[in-house]
C-alpha cells in the first residue's frame, strides 16, 4: 500500500477539474501527446508514442506514477494549488496489488476547452473528508507524488485535528487530543471503511485457501469471532486483522484484546489454538513478541499473515493435510 499527493487542475492555477472528479469517484490527468493513448499496454521502460511531448521530467514522471505505480488500496489525497489545501482523500478502487489505471475514450471528465481527460483512476472518496491547509514544502512541481513516511503521518494527523475542530473542540483542544493518540491515532472514517472491506477480503480468501489446499471448511463471523474451523479434533480461533499504513504493531495489539476476550471473558470458552492473521509480513519485532507471550505465558498462538496467494505461519503450522 502507497499513499500519494496528486493535483487535479488544468495547470498550476487553471480549472479546478478536482469538482467533476469527485462526483464522477475518479482520479484524472491529462498531458500533450498521450491525451487519446491508452498507457495501460505500455511501461516506463517501453514508452508509448507522444511520450517526448507530455512536457518535462516532472510531467512525464506524474503521468507515470499515475499509469504504472498507483495500485488497488493505494491512497490518494488530492492538493489544491489554488486555495493551497488538502481538498480531498480516497483509495484506488482497483483489487489490491493491480494497477489502478485505465483509459476512457469517452471519459465524463472534459476541461473547458472541450478535451477529454481520459486517463483515470477509479477512487473510492470520502464524502465526510474535512479539508487543511497544505504548502508543498517538497516537489511542488510535480503533479503525483508518492509521500513518505513523515509526509503520512503528518497529513493523518492534520485529518483528525480538522475532525476534532469540526466536532466542536477548541484549536488547542483539538491538537491535545491528536497529541494524546500519538502512539496509536484514531482511524479516520474513510479509514476505517477501508479497513472493513480489506477484512472482508483477507478472511474470504484464508476461507478459500484453506477449503482448496486442505480440504478445511471455516465458519465465518460466529459470536463475533473472525472465522472458527476444526483440525484432528482441536478447535482454532482465527483473528484477521489489516495493518493500516503497514502498523503491524497496531494490528497485533488490537488482535491480542480481542482474541483474550474471545477465549476468557465471561460466559465464553476458549479455543485450542489462536491464529492471529495479518494482511502483510510482520517485522522480526512482531515476531520476537509472539514468541515471548507464547513462551512467557503458555498462550497456544500463531502468527500467520498472506504471502501472495497462500498464508505463512511462525511457528510453522501443520493442518494434518
């Protein structure tokens, strides 16, 4: 998962184009020479025809992080050069791990001057998103730009401080209240719709995997529980969990409150054997802390997380097949 800033005027200061692509739950982007050339069958190593005509370095590399890097679940937050704001955020509707991109010949996006922006992107946008203000301390010239890490977390927090702000909170109140969330700050609302559906996702496909290359059926969303399945008769307790902007410790410590709820709040009863289950590969930290607990407290956990199209698991799992 990336995240990237991304500009939609006719020029530094020209037309908003940002008002028809929000409605229309699309990115767009335009340059001389590619305007009516899919970019999809080609790469920045085999350039389409009108490539030397899209403009200088900072054109050409915007319009190729747009056509062969921005991927599924990648997010976008939308700069306005004109009121020098955030305006707007969503994620690359594309599966997870695709290219996002596609061409439109009869693209709804179309500039004052009659001409179709037919390179787009389809972009799930929150609609509760509260603009900040922005400067472009970095590459104000390009276009697309993928952001760093500070860069994230800085326009996380700038998020919430806007929400707090909006809830009713003082300027100083608001900033108190981000500051007291450092450690783990709350998820914005489009990112929690996010985490929801990439959920869904990840336990459909452990689902699958585990009927297919084990012949293993799981029972899906019982009691609150992820998924249950049983294996030479002990019963497994799985807990899928997405570490939004990669925060596997995030993930792992919000997972261990409720996999102990599960197993030993009052009246439930506990399972033989815990999967914890992350969408990405956790850090040799997570790792060490995993075995810590299973070592330190006798707890019967794994850690699994999905490595391409199957799962690993530390320790090492065996499902008797």
């Amino acid at each position: 998962m990336a995240y990237w800033r991304m500009r939609m005027r006719a020029g530094t200061h020209g037309e908003n184009m940002w008002k028809q692509c929000k409605p229309h739950s699309v990115a767009a982007i335009t340059y001389d020479g590619v305007r009516n050339v899919d970019l999809a069958p080609f790469s920045p190593k085999h350039r389409p025809p009108g490539w030397d005509q899209a403009g200088g370095p900072a054109a050409k590399g915007s319009l190729s992080y747009f056509a062969w890097s921005i991927r599924g679940r990648d997010w976008i937050y939308v700069a306005d050069s004109g009121t020098q704001e955030i305006v707007g955020k969503g994620y690359a509707k594309a599966t997870s791990g695709q290219l996002a991109y596609h061409f439109d010949p009869s693209s709804p996006i179309v500039d004052q001057a009659g001409e179709g922006w037919r390179h787009l992107i389809d972009v799930d946008w929150d609609e509760t998103f509260v603009p900040f203000p922005y400067e472009h301390p970095r590459a104000p010239q390009n276009t697309v730009l993928g952001l760093n890490r500070n860069e994230i977390a800085a326009f996380e927090r700038a998020t919430q401080e806007r929400e707090y702000r909006q809830s009713g909170l003082t300027e100083d109140e608001a900033q108190d209240a981000v500051l007291s969330e450092a450690g783990y700050p709350r998820y914005t609302p489009a990112a929690q719709r996010w985490i929801r559906r990439e959920h869904v996702a990840l336990s459909n496909h452990f689902r699958v995997w585990l009927e297919s290359t084990h012949g293993i059926h799981a029972a899906q969303e019982r009691e609150q529980i992820d998924a249950t399945f049983e294996v030479g008769g002990q019963e497994f307790l799985v807990e899928f969990k997405i570490a939004y902007m990669g925060n596997t410790k995030r993930a792992i410590r919000e997972a261990l409150g409720q996999i102990l709820e599960y197993n030993h709040y009052p009246p439930r009863i506990g399972h033989d054997q815990w999967l914890l289950i992350l969408d990405s590969a956790p850090c040799e930290k997570d790792v060490a802390f995993l075995r810590r607990l299973r070592e330190t407290f006798g707890f019967p956990l794994t850690l699994g997380w999905k490595a391409d199209t199957a799962f690993d698991f530390e320790p090492p799992l065996s499902f008797g097949g």
